[in-house]
C-alpha cells in the first residue's frame, strides 16, 4: 500500500472518567491530521465478564469495522492497538492512548513508527462493536490459482490469488501483485457465502470481492485499495486444480 497510508494514522481511545462511569459506546470524532481532518467512529463495551471489545472505521482509509486488541481500562484512560488495519511492518501495530473530561467527550493521542496524531470524539450513542470475521472453507472448485489484471496510475496490475483449503481451519490464500514492483499481501480473512468471495489483506487496506460464475471458471468482482475500487476479474490459471 501507498507508504501515505501508513503515516496518516488515526487515533481514537477512550477512558473511564466520573466514578462508575466507564467508556462503553460509540464514539465519533477525527484526528487532527496536518493540513486535514481524518474522521474516526470507535465503539467500545463490555460483555458479561466484564471483559472489553471494540472496533473501528476509518472512512476515508477504507477501514470498516476493524478490531481493537489490547484494551486496557482505567479510571482515567483507555489504551488499545490497532494491529490488522495499521499493522505493517516495520512500524509495528498502531498504539492509542486517550482521557475524558466528562463522559461524553475524549481527547487523546495516537502513535506509530514515530509519528502522532491527535484527536477529540463525542459519545454519540450505545456500542456498535463489530464482531471479529473469521476465514471460512471454500468450495472444492475454488481451491486453484486465479489471476486477472487491473489498470492503476496508467499502468497494468497483474493479480494472482491461489486459495487453499485446510482440514483442521478455514481457507488460506496467498495475494500477490505485481507492477512495477512484486507485492505478496499478507491475508487475514477468506470468506465464501454462496457465490460471493472476500478476501481481505487489512494491513495493506486491500481487499478483493467478488462474485463466483457457475461453472466457477470465473470470478467478476472489485478490488478495494483504501478509498479506491477498481473492477477486477479472476480467472482460474491454465493448469490449476481441480
């Protein structure tokens, strides 16, 4: 992904603040990015342990529903990372620290290979907590090797995606682009329903969705690069199985 995207990291934590109060909700704001606004929705609660769980959406770095790991809650702060959307080597996952002065409204900072961005959310109403996806198998026609092409900047994207199947787990792939430069995507998330395949690589903000052709010869979808979408068709590569 563009190294732009890496560097315009958001942030956007939560803490405890008024006794008995603690920071479960959803909560929207931006961060203060130099020269701009990076609007940011965190939504953060607790289960019946009393453990937490959040997510995360990032509209103009076309992240939707992200998880938070790591939460940690004080009385006066809240501390999570945001590993799978802005995780990429070698800046390490994406920390956030932040404080309330009341409980509707926070302010806080988030830091990344060195950078930092402020940031100020509102409560705006109960969580809306995103439940972490898990890959799931495909069918055996879609275990092969794929390719298409794609067009960006003026010049030719070569795409290839192999999927595998694992007895004892979900579906894995291996996601490679080449252009001028090789680039093998780290995949995170596999998910077949029916005639629909998602394939996600969140700490590079690539995704690919599409929809599966009867003879399963043909896969026609969109390739999602942040913000961008792209239309992309796979085609199952000469020789590969079944």
């Amino acid at each position: 992904m563009r190294p732009t995207l890496l560097t315009v990291l958001l942030a956007i934590p939560v803490v405890a603040g008024a006794a008995g109060q603690v920071p479960g909700g959803r909560w929207e704001g931006r961060a203060e990015i130099p020269g701009n606004g990076l609007p940011l929705v965190v939504d953060l609660a607790q289960d019946a342990t009393g453990a937490w769980a959040g997510s995360i959406i990032v509209p103009g770095l076309g992240i939707k529903g992200a998880p938070l790991t790591n939460i940690v809650v004080t009385d006066t702060e809240v501390a999570f990372d945001l590993v799978t959307a802005l995780g990429a080597p070698p800046y390490g996952p994406a920390t956030f620290r932040a404080k309330w002065s009341n409980t509707d409204r926070m302010a806080g900072e988030m830091r990344q290979g060195g950078n930092a961005a402020s940031f100020s959310l509102r409560k705006v109403g109960p969580a809306q907590v995103e439940a972490a996806a898990h890959s799931t198998p495909v069918t055996r026609g879609l275990a092969a090797r794929w390719s298409g092409e794609f067009e960006l900047g003026g010049y030719p994207r070569q795409v290839t995606i192999t999927l595998e199947n694992h007895a004892d787990s979900g579906a894995t792939a291996k996601f490679v682009i080449v252009g001028k430069r090789v680039n093998d995507l780290p995949v995170d998330l596999v998910v077949q329903d029916g005639n629909l395949l998602r394939i996600e690589s969140p700490v590079n903000q690539i995704a690919f969705e599409g929809r599966i052709g009867k003879d399963t010869g043909e896969i026609r979808g969109t390739l999602e690069m942040g913000s961008l979408e792209l239309p992309l068709t796979l085609r199952r590569a000469a020789g590969s199985a079944p």
